[in-house]
C-alpha cells in the first residue's frame, strides 16, 4: 500500500495541462467524493496499528502534494488568460495625460496671487455647525438673513447643515488663532437652488480676512485692486454698497471688462462693468463672537464664487459644465 501512495506521488509531480478542464479532471480523481485520497482514507482503518503512523503521513503528504498541484495549475491557467486578453498591438507610447479641472486652475491662481501678498490657507468641514455657519457670523435664529442662504439641514440632527459659504473656515480660524490674521478659506459650498445655467446646488467658493490693529477700508481696496490687476490685467475697479449681515460697511466689486467686442456688451449688458465678488470691514459683533477686542483689532473680509470667475476669464455660459465630467470640455484646459 506505502508503494501504491509513493507512486501516485510521483504521478502528481509529472502532471501538467493547461487545461481547464482536465485541472478539474485531476481535482475530481483526487479530491472527489469517490476520488483516490477518500479511498486511501477508508482503507486506512484496514491498516494494522503499528502501521498506521507511517501510511497516516504518507497520505497526508500525498494530500498536500495534490493542493499544491491545483494551486500550481489554476495559477499558472490565470496568468495565461491575464496575457491572451492584452492587446499586444496597442502602442506603448504616447500615453495620455489627465488635465487639471479649470475650477482647481484658477483657484489655484487666485490662491497664488494672495499668497504672495501674505495670505495662508485655511480650511474646515463641509458639514458644519449652526454656530459656525450662522450664529457666530451675526445671523441669530430667525435672522432675516438666513433666508438669502437656502441651506441643506441634516435632518438627523437639525443643528447640523451642509455649509452655505466658507464664512465658517474664519470662524474656526478666528475662534483658535490670535491676531495678526491673514487667511483664504477656498472650498465647496452647497445651497439649495435649482439647477440651470446660471446656478447649481455645489459651488466653488475662496474668502479672504484679514483681522490685525488699524486696518482700515483703504486697506481692503488695495488688496483688491491688487488682486483684480493680477487675475484679470484690468485695473479700474469700483466699489458699491451692499448689505452682508457680517460686514460692515459693506460693499460689491465691480471691474470694468471694458466695450471692446460684442462679447464684451454681452456679459456686461452694455456697461462694460463686471461685478466679481462681496467685501467689507468685519463687523464688531463677529469679532466679540470669537472672542477678538474689536476696540483693539479690526479687520476686513472678502469672498466670491470661483466658477462665475472661470466662466469670466474663458467666456463660459453655462455652469453645469463643471460638474459633467465631459472630456472635450476639460482637455481644451490641458495647456494652462
């Protein structure tokens, strides 16, 4: 019977195939249910006793012989078909290279341009806190203002929302950080509009503040005047009031695009005026929020939406082409 096994081993070290079907031949004749090692198994009762621990390991040993074979076999039959289905006629070379998105683009320009001028990033959760969003920005519960901002609450817990703007970042920042402060907060900001041209529930934005002793509005003008020069090489700028519940005064930026094309009159509707973003000297009360002596400091924030300004600089008109995904789109930014 030792011969019998020492034989089959042998057999089990000269079997090789390709073969899937004859792999699950040899699985079947070894391993089946009426297969060699069920009779070998069997047959060991018939074994006398002191015989038993000499032909009990020489099964074993055929047993781990045949798993290995299978595990051989099936590995080798696996790369063989990883191989077959490789097209060995396609070109290695050139191979083609993704693109940047145009929003992470000029973010990433505007980004450069304020750090140059001292600014650091900063960043925070999109899920935030009523606190942070609202409260601490000079907008208590049932603020008229709140209404401007149509928000996505997380309805598990109704003092948590999807952020409105990235007002929230200098919150966070202001609440751990001590005077001097000069930060861009870039990030996602989420409302609940319906979905067109002109509009979208996800949106880009980049805020800037800036809190330290005797800043003053001419300072806020400079920096944006500054900024404005860099992205856009337009130098006229002007400045009209407006109402932001957490600035004050408080201020739209118009550029002046110029009348130049007929693209021009267009998207200026013929005043050759371009409003890009919000700004304004930060109002006391946010700074008594975050604990800042707003007898001491002052400080001015700024903030707009980085796809109405991709839309500006490439003459885009529609906003959903950010968020399609659409190749042809995307590799005409290739080159920037």
């Amino acid at each position: 019977m030792l011969e019998k096994i020492e034989e089959l081993l042998a057999e089990v070290a000269r079997f090789t195939t390709t073969s899937k079907e004859e792999i699950e031949q040899f699985r079947i004749q070894y391993n089946g249910k009426k297969g060699i090692l069920n009779d070998l198994f069997e047959k060991f009762k018939e074994v006398p006793n002191e015989q038993k621990k000499e032909f009990g390991q020489k099964i074993n040993t055929l047993k781990q012989a045949v798993a290995a074979k299978l595990d051989e076999l099936k590995a080798a039959t696996a790369t063989q078909i990883v191989v077959e289905k490789e097209d060995l006629t396609k070109p290695a070379f050139p191979l083609e290279l993704g693109t940047r998105h145009p929003i992470n683009l000029v973010r990433n320009r505007i980004v450069e341009i304020f750090k140059s001028i001292g600014f650091a990033v900063a960043d925070g959760p999109e899920i935030e806190d009523d606190w942070h969003n609202f409260s601490a920005l000079n907008m208590p519960e049932y603020h008229p203002a709140r209404d401007m901002q149509d928000t996505f609450f997380i309805e598990q817990n109704p003092d948590m929302l999807l952020r409105t703007h990235t007002s929230s970042v200098q919150i966070r920042y202001m609440e751990n950080n001590e005077p001097p402060i000069r930060i861009l907060a870039p990030g996602r900001v989420f409302r609940n509009e319906a979905v067109s041209s002109r509009s979208h529930c996800i949106f880009h934005q980049i805020e800037g503040l800036y809190i330290d002793e005797n800043v003053s509005f001419a300072d806020l003008k400079q920096t944006i005047q500054f900024f404005t020069t860099e992205l856009f090489g337009k130098s006229k700028i002007r400045m009209r009031p407006s109402y932001f519940p957490f600035t004050e005064p408080s201020a739209e930026v118009d550029v002046y695009w110029g009348l130049n094309s007929e693209t021009d009159y267009r998207i200026t509707k013929g005043t050759g005026w371009l409003e890009i973003m919000g700004c304004g000297m930060v109002d006391p009360a946010v700074l008594k929020n975050v604990n800042i002596d707003p007898d001491q400091y002052s400080g001015y924030a700024f903030g707009m939406g980085i796809e109405r300004i991709v839309m500006l600089l490439h003459q885009m008109g529609d906003i959903r082409m950010f968020f399609e995904n659409d190749k042809r789109m995307l590799e005409q930014f290739g080159h920037l």
